[in-house]
C-alpha cells in the first residue's frame, strides 16, 4: 500500500502512466484487429525511410515537443500560459513563405531570397512576439493569458495579411526537406531532438533553471535575493516565442505552404496540456522538462490512436478537453483536500475495525 | 471633497465613446460616396453584430466578477451546428430546438462555473477546454456544412423586417427604402437592458460587482461568493446560447468553423467598454459601444473593398491591446496615489 | 460574569506548529470601553483578535460575552458578527468600486416588494447612519473617491449598525496622519459614549494614551497585566511589552570591543528616504560595527534597513558605499556592493518554499555570479554543506525542500545564503523572531563573530537585551523617522526604553 504511494508520488508518475495507458490501448485495439498485438512498436524500412506507428508519433509530435519546451518555462515562472503560440506558429509561416515566394506570389519553385533568410526573419518575427507578450506580462503586470490573447487573435490575422489571405506554396526541395526526411530518418524528429538537446544543456550549464523556479515561486524573496524576476520573466516568453517559431518551421515545411488559417490550430492546448499531464503545476513553480516532453509525446499518440480509431483530428479536441479538465481537477486544492479526507477515512475505518 | 472629479473609469468609457464617434464620423466622411451614412449601414451593424451583443453581456458579467469566458465562440457554433442538423436531420422543429440549446447552454455554465467557483481552477483554463470542448463535439455533431432552408418558422423569423418610420431615403432608381430591423436586434436589445437592471438592481447583479471589487472583502461582508461566481458562469453561457441562436439566424447555416474568434470580439467589446480585466468595473451598455466599435471596424473594411477582412481582427486587438495598457496605466496611477 | 463587563476571554492557548502563540492569554472588556491590546511582534495580538473572531481555533480556555449564559465558541467570522463581535481591519475590507451605501448595506440591502435591491431606501438609510455619525459623506458616490480615513469609518460604520457589542480596530491607524487619526477618536468616543466596548490594536504610543481607558499586554503569547490607563505611563509600558528578564546567557560581549569610529566608513547615508515609509536619514556605519537598529514594530525600522538595500528605492539623499557614491536600484545593484539583507518577513520575502535546502542556500550567490556562470554541481554541494555543518542547521538531507524545516532552521539557511556571499554589510531585520532561546543566542553569538571579522552589520530586533548584547551603538526610530542615536556607553535597558517611548517620559 505505502509503495503504491510512493509510485504514485513521483513526479513523472503521471506522464508515464498516461503513456503507457495509450500503448496499452493500441496494443488491444491492435489485437481486436487481428493485426499483431505489437504491430504498435514494429520500426520498418519501407520506400527507403522509417516506418512506423511509433515513428509517426515522433515525427508527428515535434511540434507540440518543442513548443512544450517553452510552454513549460513559461508556466513555472509567471504561473500563466502562452496562448499565442499557435498563431505564432501560423505567423512564422506566414512570414517566412512570404519572403521566400516574394509578396503576392502564391505558387513558387524558386527562392525569392536565400533559404535562411526566409527562416531567420520567422523565427525573429516568433521571438518579436515572445518580446511583446513578456513585456505585457512582466512590465505591465497584466494577466499572462489576456495578454497572450492579443496576439492569439492578431498573429493569425497578420500571417494572412503577409500572405494576402492566400495559401503560399514553397515548392522548393530543400524547403520541404524540413519538414521531409533526412537519409531515412524523418527531418522533424532530428529538430525535435536538437531543440531537446539545447535546452537540456542550457539548463545543465547555466543557472536559468534555477532563476526561473525561484521567481515562479516567491517573486519578492527571489528580489531579495538579488533575481530580477521581471527579465527573467520576459526571457521565458521570449524563449517561447522562438519555440513557437521553431515549432512553425515544421509545420510549415511540412506541408511546404503558408496555410496560416491552418498552421498551429489548437496548438496552444496541446503544449498547455503537455504542460500539465507532464506533471507540473499550472501554478508556476518547480517544473520538469522530461515530464513535459513525455507528455506532449503522449498527446500525440493519443491523437494517432483516436485517428487510427476513426476520429477525426476535428473532433479529437472533445477528448483533449475531457483530459485537461481531469487533471486540473485532480490537481487542484479543493480536490486534494476531498482525497486526503477520504484516505483519513478509509484509515480510520481500518483503526476502528481492528480495534 | 465633494467637487465633482472624473475618475479614471468613467474616462475609459468617455474615450470609448468618443472613439466610437469619431470613428464613425470619420466613416461617414470618406465613405459618405458608399453609403456609409444611410441609416441603414448603422443598422445593418447592429443587426450583424445581435448575437456578438448577446454574448458581449454574458461576458460582462463574468469579466466584472474578475474571471472571463472564452468558450463562448465555441459555444455559439455547436449551437448553430444543434440548430441546424437538428433542424435539416433530425427534423426537429425550431422551437424545440431552441429551447434545447438553451438547456445545454445552462448546463455548460454549470459544469464550468462549477470548475471554477468550488473547485477554485483558473477560469481560463476551464473556459479554453470547454471551448476545445464546444469545438469539437460541433465536429463530432457533423463535419460538413449544413444550412438551414426546411423549417419554415426559424426562416421566417430570420426574414422579418422590422420596418422604422423614419429615416428612409430615395434610391438611385427612385423607390424608397425604408430603414429595418430584424428579430435578432430586438432580443439582442432586450437582453441588454434585462442585464443592465439586474446588474444594477438585484442582490446577485450587486453581489457580482463587489466580488470583482475585493473577492475577500466581498466574503467578510457575509456573500456567497461562490454561489455568485457559479451563477455568472451560467448566465454567460445561457446568454451565449441566445447569442448562438441570434448568430443563426443571420448565418442561417452550421460549420465547425463558424463564429472562430468570437470570444475574441466578446472580450474586446467588454475592455473596450470600459470593463476592468481585474473585475467589479463595467458596465453593458458600455460593452453594447465596444460591440458597435467592432462593428463599424469590419464594416469600414468592407466598405473599403480593398483591405482584406483580416485587418478587421489586427485593428481590434490593437485597440484590445490599447485599452488594456491604459487599463494597467491607470492601475498603477492609483496604486501610487495611495 | 461581573457586571458592565461585556467580553471575558480567559486561559487562551493555541500552538501553532513548533511554537506556542498564546499561553493561557486572558482579555477582559468593560461595556463603554476602550481598551488597547498591545504587545511586540509575537507576542500574539492578533492570534488573540483571530481566536475571539472564529479565525482562529484555540484550544485551551473559555470565551464570554455578555447576552450568552456559557462560554462562545465562534465558527467564522460571520458567526462572530452574527453574535456581536465586529472586526474593522488594517487594510480597509470594503469594495472600492461600490457606493457608500452599498458597502455599509450589501448583502442585508432593503428589498422592493418584487425582491429587486430598494435603491433609495438604502440610500436614505445609509444618510441617517452618517448624519448619525456625523459623518459628512456622500453615500451614493464610490467608496474609492474618499480618504483612507473615511474609508475606515465607514468600515467602522457598518460595523457598528450590525448591533455590535464589542468592535475590534486591528491597527486602524497605520496608514492615516493626524487629523484623519483626530477624527477616528472622535468616532470612536461618540462609540464608546453609546456603550460599545472597543478593543484598539495600534502600535503608537500616543494614540494609547490620547484615546483608551485600558491596556492589555501581552508578551511571547502571555498576559503580562491589564492596566488602568493610569497606572502605565510610558515607560513602563515599554518595559512591560519588552520585558526585561535577562535569560541565563547574560553577557556574551567582550567588555570594551573598542571604538570602531576610528575604522573606516563603510556606509554613509544622507537624508536618505522613501515617501510614506521612512523620514529622510542620516546614517554612518563602519568596519566592523554592529548598529541596531530600534523602536516599536511601525517605526521605520525595516524600512529604514530597506532603503539602504534598495528592496525599497530611496528617493531621496545620497548613499555612499566605502567613500564612492553609489544609486541602488535593485538589490543585486546592493549585492554587487558587497551586501546583503535578512528580510524579517522570512515566508514572504526570504525562503523560496519548494526549492531544496542547497538551491536556497547558493541562491544569492549564483544571482551574483549571473545566470550564465552557473556553480557546478561540486561546487553547490560544497557549499551547502559547509554551512549546514557550520551553522547546525537540522534538515533531513541537503536536498529536502526549505518549506519542511522549522522557523530557526529556515532562518539558519537565509543567513546561510548571504554568509555564502561573504558580504562586508549585513543587515539583520529580526533574525531571531519565532525561534528557540539556543538559536538566537547562536545567531547574536555569530552576530559578534562576524563583526570580529571585519564586517558591518545592522541588526534589528524587537528585544532589548539581544540588542544590548550586540550592538556597538543604536539608532532609535520612531513613527517612520530616526530620531536618535545611543553610544555603548549609555546603553542600558532604561534608556533604550526611553528612547523609543519618547515624548514626555515621566507621564
């Protein structure tokens, strides 16, 4: 009984049990099938690349990766989400195709300005909004969500506006490699890990992850102490805003168009989801990157098995919306209280039948 | 003492107001050719804009309690998705219907507001998977489009004209056309004046001002504050489901992409009318000026012809954005003073 | 219960994890009286307040109040208004953005026959309450268009109209000057005229005198007597909220540490000041000294200590850091000077909770370092445990997070962070409140060990002895500026005591 609580304990206790959940799912769907019961984790070269139900979610999941990797800073310091960061998404690729399809043109073969141009100026554009949404958070002090819902409407309507409510097509093979494949490994998964491997060594080497949990859970002590929690606090967004911008680069070369009315919709709850089934408290506070990979990696295995179910990526939100209310509610206060009184009960329950 | 000052929130709805008269003004001037002063255009605003009235007043009261409500826009499609698949296949007559959307809608609040009140979750996130939520059962209720032509009361209700006795003008052709209303401005109207008195008369409409004033004041002084945040979350998805229906008669259809940004509209018109994010400052009929400055945004873009509709949304969030800032401006302002 | 008493509280106790806030803490108020409640930091005023208003669960003792045959028990504090018992607190719990009328009428508004809010009977109301009061205001408009006083007095106001019996004013005054402080007497003697019993936090002596009728006070959680109001003059109140037994570690300062005025400036302060918090300040300290810092809890204080630090921005003067003038904007501008602060309130401003007990220990020196140069791991673990060992700080493990340890170890590892930042200018803001005898005489003992090795410190504390024990020489402050200075030579209890009570002292 009391290891069960320690299990249950553990920080990454429920991303890896929500994970294992959805395997174990797929297994048994798998097996109601008629297909192999492993059939989920079977890796396969066919037409030269990997194959796989496992590599599409590692493929598929970059996006929502990398913008966790944001979300989670965010979150840990200023107790608030980074909704814009779908649209920033959309915004980079309104951007960035822009630029290398030249203004007004919709159908290109051929850059209009060199390749890393065109990724340099989206992803500036993504860290301009990161700038825009920390400095209404930390210099304003205005709620992060509202002021994250100012470019939630605006970035979208801009990255339109840059492409001239038109669908860009970048047909350029080095363009859609991002989004492609490199030798037989899915490109996106290679930029997932390197986003992944930057920002474990930026935490491992600098004191950012100190500084940003301090400040997310005492501002005045951290003060004190010689923090300032309001740079502090435009950095994360900034770095958010980038994420987003690399999180817009795939998917943006994944379908080598500007499709910005399409591009990051609905991103922003994945990340905040993979925020908070990873673990950590949409509160601010400690946070644990692992966790939140792990759980943005799990939404997307469930959304590759409602698809494989016969969902429709429309409809998936209805259950996404069902988990994160489940966890808020797990997580909050009033419920904790209600648990913690129905173990002292059940306890006592047990005194009084011994005595 | 006792001079009569202006304070910092009647200036906020004073800049609204001239904004909004200056806007239109200014319309009128350049577009004057286009037709832009027939009493028509204004019109035509409000009834574009009945069901974004509807839901601006629901959000109101949940912005004056200091929360906020962005599952509305969702929530406006389902119900035109309910209306019109009910309608088209399941051949439900509209009434039934209608009564039906009001139910979900009184229910929706009470699973958010319950979230939020008792089991004390950030309203935004609540509000954001509810609106994931609304989305995505719109979905699940059809994927496709689907108008609304076979029921003959709901159709006959969207063609009502309410015709004014005034303000008619001759056309190019010579035949009058007499300025109108529709059903959805009426009831739009009515709701806004049904808030308005129970924010201002009743128990619950005053208990909700002083929550957003100081949460822990308004509980010392003995109020149910959570019976209160419970009952705003209801009543803006309820007034949200009167919206949806009004949405629908305009639009006389349902799509999964219908009404996206609503919330957005929703929010803008509340700050831009004078409601404080931080809650207990506001009031509708300031939110009914933001819905017409909105309104007369995208109605000069179209009028304009060559701006494409997206600029409707930038313009409003840098007013959104502006409003906001001296929103915390006028915040700290007073924080200094004492 | 005797007659024209109104409220007995008796035998009160109550811990609170690790410390005992009350013991066996008694109260008693005469109908038609204003008694004043006074007592230091801790000493468990407000424990008392909170325990009388159902805030609190106390657990030991008996509560009576005049109308109820057996003692009270109060739930909340609606129970307690219901009851008779209304509390008007320091910050003003009404809501700004509501009328006047409102705020004295929400939530038992007069109704209209269809059950809508009777707008001008409430008004009307609301008028004939003010007119009784003799209140000039106009009750339709917004709370927030008057004063803080007024503000106050309608709190009070509203109060009153619930039929209370007893009405508690928990530091009314705090944030109001003179003439607005004049008229709350008024009110409150227009109260008392009407047989109200009023119970009056303050931590200004003035006031006490100018107003009350009876002083209640308390130290370290015990009633130390209830007192005519002319039985106390000043002196002796100061003394009886100070105490003055000496615990058994009498002397631990060397006879004659030398004058350190020969040793060079490390700070010099020149009119110094903050608006609202503390009076423009002249202030030197050297090598090696040890300035205390006293006068009552409100005095200036902290604040005082906070502007130098920069936790509050100076607005005023010139600060001269070791000879070179200097502008501090932030903290880390007075970190990077070689200081640091000792925050007094230790939750709120000083231990960061979920963080472990090395992460708060490295904590202002990696703000130091900047967030590029982190400590290696090695390193951190170093440190930390260098300063558990080295100040006994008692935790599970280094990695146990600060919120899990008791008050004097959590103190222990703040002072542990700014020791890790070898600083030259330390300042304690009552570094030994809330903690066991042994720890705070550890804590002055590694005050003086300190200023052996050449540091400066400012210490402040609430307890005369403590400060008799460490310091070189004492700043006195009082009512938000420092009005004087005691040299080594004429500290003793009596004089501090004098200091801080001020005015006319043989009152």
């Amino acid at each position: 009984m009391s290891s069960l609580k320690k299990i249950t304990q553990k920080r990454l206790f429920l991303p890896i049990f929500s994970m294992i959940l959805v395997m174990l799912i797929n297994v048994i769907y798998d097996m109601a099938c008629g297909n192999a019961p492993l059939t989920f984790f079977t890796v396969t070269i066919k037409n030269g690349v990997l194959y796989g139900r496992l590599i599409d979610i590692f493929n598929r999941g970059t996006e929502a990766a990398i913008l966790a990797i944001g979300m989670t800073l965010v979150v840990s310091s200023s107790a608030g989400t980074d909704i814009s960061v779908g649209s920033v998404m959309s915004l980079y690729g309104g951007m960035c195709c822009m630029l290398l399809a030249g203004y007004g043109n919709t159908n290109v073969s051929n850059y209009a300005v060199p390749l890393i141009i065109g990724i340099g100026a989206g992803l500036l554009t993504a860290c301009v909004c990161g700038l825009f949404n920390g400095f209404l958070v930390a210099y304003m002090n205005i709620q992060p969500m509202v002021a994250t819902l100012i470019l939630w409407s605006a970035g979208r309507a801009i990255g339109l506006l840059l492409c001239n409510s038109q669908i860009v097509y970048v047909r350029v093979p080095s363009f859609q490699k991002i989004g492609g494949y490199v030798g037989f490994i899915p490109t996106p998964i290679l930029i997932a890990a390197a986003c992944i491997l930057v920002a474990s060594l930026v935490l491992k080497f600098t004191a950012l992850g100190t500084y940003i949990q301090s400040v997310g859970i005492n501002k005045k002590a951290s003060r004190i102490a010689g923090f300032n929690s309001a740079k502090i606090i435009l950095l994360c967004y900034v770095i958010c805003g980038l994420c987003a911008g690399l999180a817009g680069m795939v998917a943006t070369s994944r379908i080598y168009s500007a499709d910005t009315n399409n591009i990051g919709l609905n991103m922003e709850l994945d990340a905040i989801l993979a925020v908070a089934l990873g673990g950590n408290s949409l509160g601010g506070g400690k946070f644990n990157l692992a966790g939140s990979l792990i759980g943005a990696y799990t939404i997307q295995a469930i959304d590759t098995t409602l698809l494989a179910l016969g969902v429709s990526t429309a409809q998936s939100p209805v259950f996404k919306a069902i988990v994160v209310i489940l966890i808020v509610v797990i997580q909050s206060e009033p419920a904790k209280d209600f648990f913690k009184k129905l173990g002292k009960k059940k306890e006592m329950a047990k005194g009084a039948a011994q005595a | 003492m006792k001079k009569t000052k202006i304070n910092s929130n009647s200036l906020l709805l004073l800049i609204t107001v001239v904004l909004f008269v200056v806007m239109y003004a200014g319309g009128c001037i350049i577009y004057s050719s286009k037709g832009f002063t027939h009493l028509q255009t204004f019109l035509n605003i409000l009834i574009n804009n009945a069901g974004l009235i509807c839901v601006a007043s629901g959000m109101t009261c949940v912005m004056l309690t200091g929360g906020i409500d962005i599952s509305v826009g969702s929530l406006v499609a389902m119900d035109c998705m309910i209306l019109a698949v009910g309608i088209e296949q399941w051949g439900w007559s509209s009434p039934v219907l209608m009564v039906l959307i009001l139910v979900i809608g009184v229910v929706f609040g009470l699973v958010q507001g319950f979230c939020i009140a008792y089991l004390d979750i950030q309203p935004f996130i609540v509000t954001m998977a509810g609106m994931f939520f609304a989305r995505g059962m719109t979905a699940v209720i059809c994927r496709n489009q689907v108008s609304i032509v076979s029921d003959k009361i709901f159709t006959t209700l969207a063609g009502l004209k309410i015709e004014l006795p005034f303000g008619g003008y001759m056309n190019k052709k010579g035949i009058l056309q007499v300025p109108y209303l529709r059903i959805t401005v009426i009831v739009a109207l009515i709701v806004v004046i049904l808030v308005y008195l129970m924010l201002k008369y009743t128990k619950f409409g005053r208990s909700i001002y002083a929550i957003g004033g100081n949460q822990q004041s308004a509980t010392l002084m003995g109020l149910n504050v959570k019976k209160t945040k419970l009952k705003a979350y209801v009543l803006s998805s309820f007034l949200t489901s009167i919206g949806g229906i009004c949405y629908c008669l305009n639009t006389m259809a349902g799509t999964t992409q219908q009404a996206t940004g609503l919330e957005m509209n929703a929010i803008s018109s509340s700050v831009i009318g004078g409601t404080l994010l931080t809650g207990g400052v506001g009031n509708v009929f300031g939110s009914l000026v933001g819905v017409l400055i909105n309104g007369t945004i995208s109605s000069l873009v179209k009028t304009n012809g060559k701006l494409i509709s997206s600029w409707s949304n930038i313009i409003t969030a840098i007013l959104l954005c502006f409003f906001i800032i001296l929103q915390s401006v006028f915040a700290k302002i007073k924080d200094s003073k004492k | 219960m005797e007659a024209g008493v109104v409220l007995k509280m008796q035998g009160i106790c109550m811990t609170f994890p690790g410390v005992k806030a009350l013991d066996h803490a008694c109260l008693t108020l005469k109908k038609g009286e204003i008694r004043a409640l006074m007592g230091e930091n801790g000493a468990g005023k407000s424990t008392l307040i909170k325990c009388l208003t159902g805030v609190n669960k106390f657990e030991a003792g008996e509560i009576y109040l005049e109308g109820f045959n057996g003692p009270i028990v109060n739930k909340d504090t609606m129970d307690a208004q219901n009851k008779g018992i209304a509390t008007v607190y320091q910050e003003v719990n009404l809501c700004p953005n509501l009328s006047v009328a409102e705020n004295l009428y929400i939530g038992r508004e007069p109704l209209t026959k269809i059950g809508t809010v009777n707008r001008k009977a409430m008004n009307r109301q609301a008028e004939e309450l003010m007119k009784e009061l003799e209140l000039d205001i106009d009750v339709t408009r917004n709370l927030e268009d008057y004063s803080l006083a007024l503000q106050q007095m309608i709190a009070i106001a509203r109060a009153v109209d619930m039929d209370s019996k007893v009405l508690i004013l928990d530091e009314p005054t705090s944030s109001l000057d003179d003439r607005e402080v004049e008229k709350l007497f008024t009110m409150m003697r227009r109260l008392k005229a009407k047989g109200v019993g009023i119970i009056f936090v303050t931590h200004f002596l003035e006031q006490v005198y100018a107003v009350c009728d009876g002083i209640t006070v308390l130290r370290n959680g015990q009633l130390v007597g209830e007192y005519n109001i002319e039985e106390l003059p000043r002196v002796k109140l100061v003394a009886a909220m100070m105490g003055k037994d000496f615990d058994d570690l009498a002397s631990i300062k060397q006879e004659g540490s030398g004058d350190k005025r020969k040793e060079p400036l490390v700070i010099e302060a020149k009119g110094l000041g903050h608006a609202g918090t503390i009076r423009p300040f002249d202030l030197d300290i050297h090598k090696g000294e040890v300035i205390g810092l006293t006068g009552l809890l409100g005095s200036g204080r902290s604040e005082l200590a906070r502007v130098i630090y920069g936790a509050d921005r100076a607005q005023t003067g010139t600060l001269k850091v070791k000879g070179k003038e200097v502008k501090i904007k932030n903290p880390i501008d007075a970190m990077n000077l070689g200081m640091g602060l000792l925050p007094d309130d230790r939750k709120a401003e000083g231990i960061i909770g979920d963080l472990s007990v090395r992460e708060n220990i490295i904590l202002a020196l990696q703000a130091k370092a900047g967030i590029l140069k982190r400590i290696p791991m090695a390193k951190q673990i170093e440190i930390a445990d260098k300063y558990i060992e080295m100040l006994q700080i008692k935790t599970a493990s280094r990695e146990t997070l600060i919120k899990q340890l008791s008050g004097g170890n959590q103190q222990k590892v703040i002072l542990a962070r700014w020791l890790a930042t070898d600083p030259e200018f330390l300042i304690l803001d009552e570094p030994t409140r809330g903690i066991d005898i042994g720890t705070k005489t550890e804590i002055q003992k590694l005050v003086l060990k300190l200023a052996a090795e050449g540091k400066s410190l400012i210490f402040i504390s609430s307890e005369i002895e403590e400060m008799l024990r460490t310091c070189n020489r004492m700043a006195v402050l009082r009512d938000g500026a420092k009005v004087g200075e005691i040299e080594e030579a004429d500290m003793n209890q009596m004089s501090v005591m004098k200091a801080i009570a001020g005015g006319d002292s043989n009152e």
